[in-house]
C-alpha cells in the first residue's frame, strides 16, 4: 500500500458515510470541555462565598485547568496520532467525567484548584482530537462547513455554560455545575462508538517527555509571577523571568529535536501562524476581559445566577448565526476581508463595555455579547479553517494540537494579566476609600480583595450589629465606585489585544489559502518528479517522517478558499516553486 504522497495534503484517510452523524457525537464531546470551562465563570461568587475563595483562588481555579490542558495538547494529540483518535478521545472523556466528581465535592479551594487540574488532563484529549477527526473523515469540499459547525459549538458552549449554570445554581449548591458533565459525557461517548471511526497516523511521532516538562515549568512560573506576586516586588520580575527563560529553552529544545510536540516549522507558514497569532490574541482578549462580567452582573446589579447566564445567550446566538456562514463570506469576500471584519466587530463591542455603568439599560447588555459574538464567528471560524488547511490529515492530531495549544496559553495569560491589573487597581482604590475608617485592618484588607469579598464584609458587619445597614450601604457603594473603573480598564486592555489582532490581519495574512505537506524537523518528503520522489506506482518513502531534505516553505500550494477548489489542492501550483535539478539554487 503507497503512503499518501506530499502532493496531495487533502485527501482523507478515512472514509466515512456518517461523518454527519460522527460530527454530532464530537460536537457533544466538545460541548461538555468548552462548557465546563465558562460554566464555571457564573459560579464564581456562589464559590467563593460557599468555600472562602480569596479572587487569586478563583483565578487559579480557572487556569490550574487551562495550564494543564494547554500543556497536555501536545501530548494527547501524538497519543491520538499514534494509538487512535477515537481510542484516546474516549479515555480523554472518561478521565474529565472523574475529575469532574472530585471537582463537584470539593472542600477547600485548593482541594477545588487540584480537581479542576485533574479536568485538565481529560479535557486536553477533546478539543485537538475531535477537530483532528473531523480533518480525517471529511474530504475538502465539506471540511470548511464541518469546521464552521465545530466553531459555532465552541461559541455555543461559551454562552450556553454560564446560562447552564445559573439555572443549576438556582435550583442546586455549586457542585452541580460539574456533575452535570457526567451524563453529557455518556452521551458523547455513546455516539462516538457508534459513529466516528477509529483513525490513526501510520507514521506517528514519538513522544517528547523533556517538552512537556519544560513548557509545564515554564507556564506554571510565568502565570504564578503575573498572578500572585505584586507589581512592585522583585520576586515578581524573577518568576516571570524564569518562566520565559524556561519557556526559551523549550523552544530551543523544540528546534533541535527530532520528534518535537510543537513542530515549529508550522509557524513559517503563514496561512498557520498569522490566523493563529490572531485567534490566540482574541481569545485573550475575551477571556481575560468578560470574566469579570459575572461580578458585574450579579454583585454589582445584583441579578441571579440565571438571569447573569441569560445575558450571555446573546453572545452564543452571534457565533451561531456568523460561523456557519463564515464558509460562505470567505468563498465570496476572502479571509482577508471576512477575518478583520469579525475582529472589526468584535473590537466595537469591547469598546462598548469600557461604557459600562451602575445603570446600563439590559438591551445594551444584550446587543454588546451579540456584536461580540457575531465578530467571534467571522475570525474562530475562517480562521480554523485557514490554519486546517496548512495540516495533512495524516499529522492532523499533532497540528491541530499547536493550534489549539498556543490558542490556550493565550487565554490563560490574558486571564493571568488583565485579571492582575484589575485586581491591583481594585485592591489601590479600596484601600485609599478605606483608609482612616473604623473598620478593622483585617476586614480592610478582605474587603480590597474584590468586589464580592467587599460585598461579603459589608453583610457580615451589618449581621454583627457593627455597622448599620446605610453603613453596610456605604462600603458596597465603595466597592462599585472601585469596581467599574478596574473593570473598563480590562475592557480597555482587552480592546488593545483585538486591534493588535486586526492589524495583524491586515499587514500578514496571505490573500489566498497555502496547503503544505510538513512534517517534524520542518522538512518534507520530495514531490512526485522531483530529485528523490519514488517511481510513479510504485511506494514513496515516509513524508512526514524525518530525514527528508526540502524545506516545508517549498511545499506551499496556493489554494481558493471555494468547497469547488479545496478537493484540488494536489493540482495547485507551488507559491515556492522547487529549484530544478542541477540548477544548484537552494
């Protein structure tokens, strides 16, 4: 049996007659990851008064998932490379459904932190095996569609979480946010068995222990200095250093081998890396920014769980509309267009929430998460498909990892890095507005913490007899007063990570599509006719194997983005056309 040649990327290697139905099943595997992981941002304050959570607790429960499932990415997707896609998504699944019950009954907030880490192992299988899947079993003139639908579940569970989890913790203590994974997950699992066929790379990668260390240290360092220590401490400065020294090495370490997790030889293309740079900074942009919409909604307006849940659907109904049709934009307009388009959109309505006051009518809080989600649409979306398309099916586990990999790490640092600033101008404006007051110095220092640990200390003096109620009033008039600036400056911050998107966009994106055949060590397996290919019918050697001597920038096909011309990827000409024998041209 001939292994796929170079020449033609696009080719699945698995054909499959339910791929529709197999789509379904993945998109239910993905819901319950992306799910959980905003499902969590309207249970913030019901945890943090349930288990005592400082806001660098809470902040830690977000990213000790996040950490972990970004640094596991690599590792799962050569896992699923090697041992099968739907093999390693199932054991992905069953190992998130035990963490989630231990995350459920947690008792302290660190017992909370180490669960929601355990998550992140599962949960790092899910969202590069499912897209790498539906690489595989989907030919070109269906993959953008298939990708769209992908991309509108992510934006779906992005607002369908906190809606989710406001009518649970409605009706159920906190825990059920996470329980409520398990029956999700049998679902998943069932139609997987029953529909995705099992694929793998006949050629896998092997594994990269020293990598994994390396970027876990590293992130670990980096996102504990931004985090925890002050901006005016030089052991802050010395753990950030450390993290990107360590984060430096890896990437030497990633250059130099000869079966890297991260193949750097993808980010010299910049159909992969320019839409990459992009997603990763919007990402950042949003998670790092709209986490505090939960404070907002129910300490600072004081409306339920469900009701702050409910002002997200907006934002899921914009993605569903925009990442469907974004297939069709692009054919029609080019990504070119389409993806400043969506990162115009999205810009507008960040910068509609530095506006944000005590009294903002609730029809702007619906139309701002629907600009925003309608944006969001128009960059996952084309995006995904742009950078899908620089990956051969037969290494999809492996390039889908990258991307969602540096895509994580750059919500995790937004997280890390807006949620510090905020926090360090939160806790300066309530310890001035607080200082030469009768209140305790220990209450004092709770109550700089966050707006709910101001709320919380304002209840408890009032319950005490210690304060009276328009005293109790004062101090969380105090804490609005404190809050809404530090919130417009995570608006503002996140809106300068979107124009630094937009104009890269705009100054980098290719104008039309690049297929390339890659592989570890950044070099490909010679084209049919050229110097070293196999005989025509007869095998070729392993191209995506090491030890070939061509440079993946001169494997570029330049490709339509039309469902007309993406099965033809093989007949494209080279942007890099090869040198001719002889001609000594390198």
């Amino acid at each position: 049996m001939s292994t796929p040649s170079p020449a033609a990327p696009m080719i699945p290697a698995v054909v499959a007659p339910h791929r529709w139905r197999a789509l379904a099943a993945l998109v239910v595997s993905l819901l319950v990851v992306v799910l959980d992981n905003t499902v969590l941002n309207v249970a913030l304050k019901t945890i943090q008064d349930d288990l005592g959570a400082t806001q660098s607790e809470l902040i830690w429960a977000i990213n000790s998932y996040s950490l972990v499932f970004a640094a596991l990415l690599f590792t799962w997707g050569v896992l699923g490379d090697r041992y099968g896609r739907r093999k390693i998504l199932i054991i992905g699944l069953v190992l998130f459904a035990a963490a989630s019950l231990l995350s459920a009954f947690a008792q302290t907030p660190m017992q909370l932190i180490i669960a929601r880490g355990l998550m992140g192992i599962g949960g790092a299988s899910v969202l590069p095996v499912t897209l790498s899947i539906i690489t595989v079993i989907f030919p070109p003139a269906e993959r953008g569609k298939a990708i769209g639908i992908w991309a509108a579940a992510v934006g779906g569970a992005v607002a369908l979480g906190p809606l989710l989890g406001g009518f649970l913790l409605e009706h159920f203590w906190w825990g059920s946010v996470f329980l409520i994974n398990i029956p999700i997950i049998a679902i998943g699992i069932g139609g997987i068995l029953a529909n995705v066929p099992e694929s793998r790379n006949p050629h896998p990668g092997r594994l990269d222990p020293l990598g994994l260390v390396l970027s876990v240290i590293g992130l670990l360092a980096l996102v504990y200095g931004i985090q925890e220590a002050g901006w005016s401490e030089p052991v802050t400065y010395a753990w950030i250093a450390f993290g990107v020294a360590v984060l430096a090495g890896f990437l030497f370490w990633e250059s130099r081998t000869d079966h890297p997790s991260m193949d750097l030889s993808l980010f010299s293309i910049r159909s992969f890396s320019v839409p990459l740079a992009a997603t990763s900074l919007t990402f950042a942009a949003l998670s790092g920014s709209l986490i505090f919409l939960a404070f907002y909604y129910q300490v600072v307006r004081g409306w339920s769980p469900l009701q702050s849940g409910a002002l997200t659907v907006p934002f899921a109904i914009g993605q569903l509309l925009s990442a469907p049709r974004s297939g069709k934009m692009v054919a029609r307009f080019g990504a070119r267009r389409v993806i400043p388009f969506g990162l115009v959109l999205a810009s507008v309505a960040m910068f509609m929430f530095t506006r944000l006051d005590l009294t903002t009518p609730v029809w702007l809080l619906v139309l701002i998460p629907f600009v925003f989600g309608f944006g969001m649409g128009n960059v996952v979306a084309p995006s995904t498909t742009r950078m899908t398309l620089a990956t051969p099916p037969q290494r999809s586990g492996a390039g889908s990892a990258v991307q969602n990999t540096v895509r994580q790490v750059g919500a995790t640092l937004g997280v890390a890095v807006i949620s510090s600033v905020v926090a360090t101008k939160y806790s300066g404006s309530m310890s001035s507005a607080l200082e030469g007051s009768p209140l305790p110095a220990d209450l004092q220092a709770k109550a700089s913490d966050s707006v709910g640990a101001t709320y919380e200390v304002a209840a408890r003096i009032q319950a005490s007899g210690n304060a009276t109620p328009d005293q109790a009033d004062l101090l969380r008039a105090a804490g609005d007063a404190a809050f809404i600036p530090a919130f417009h400056v995570a608006a503002y911050m996140g809106l300068a990570l979107l124009v630094i998107a937009l104009v890269i966009i705009l100054v980098w994106l290719p104008a039309q599509a690049e297929a390339v055949a890659w592989k570890a060590g950044g070099t490909s397996a010679p084209l049919p006719g050229q110097p070293g290919a196999a005989p025509a019918g007869e095998a070729t050697a392993d191209p995506y194997a090491t030890g070939g001597d061509l440079d993946a920038a001169h494997q570029v096909h330049l490709v339509a983005e039309d469902p007309d011309h993406l099965s033809h990827v093989e007949d494209a000409p080279l942007e890099h056309p090869l040198p001719e024998p002889g001609s000594g041209r390198s």
